[in-house]
C-alpha cells in the first residue's frame, strides 16, 4: 500500500512594536517557557526557542490531524473530504481532473 509521510515546521520570527530593545535577559527563560506552554497547549511540539532584546524566534512542528483515520473515514470518504477541505482553505479545483 503507497503511504506519504508529512512534517511540517514552523519558524516563527516576531518583534517587539518598534523593534524597541524590550526583552532583557532576566525575563527571557519565563519567556521562552510560556511560548513553550502555549505551543504544547495547541498540540505543537516546541523545538526551539530564542530570542534577543527586539525579536523571538520560535520553532516548532505543527500537532497531527491524522489520528482515528479508520473511524474517521467510516464517516466520511477521501473524495468528500478532499473537496472539503480544499473548499475550507479556498483552493479552487475542477473536478474532472481531481480522479481518475
């Protein structure tokens, strides 16, 4: 059976407004753990995180929606699901070239 393997990572680059030197060091590892903590409340894995005194760097893989893939699709079939979700992200599809 073909099988397909995807991983997606994220880097993330923010700043502070104004690229204003805000984030000192004493305040950086509560920092980086709170980033840490809302990635994993998502379901991300953090990979790394860092920062300067005007911008953070946070990388981290996106959480797994393919999980119950057998149940998942005693509901719904691949075909429907593949319309819905290119209906859901706004990717425009013609249909006779979609299947075989």
């Amino acid at each position: 059976m073909p099988q397909s393997l995807c991983a997606v990572y994220i880097h993330l680059v923010f700043s502070t407004k104004e690229r204003r030197a805000l984030l000192t060091d004493s305040m950086r590892s509560d920092l980086h753990a709170y980033f840490g903590g809302i990635l994993k409340e998502r379901g991300s894995t953090p990979i790394s995180i860092n920062s300067v005194s005007d911008h953070v760097h946070l990388l981290f893989s996106l959480r797994q929606y393919i999980e119950n893939q057998q149940a998942h699709h005693q509901k719904i079939d691949f075909r429907e699901e593949f319309i819905w979700l290119c209906e859901k992200h706004g990717v425009t599809y013609d249909e006779r070239y979609l299947w075989d």
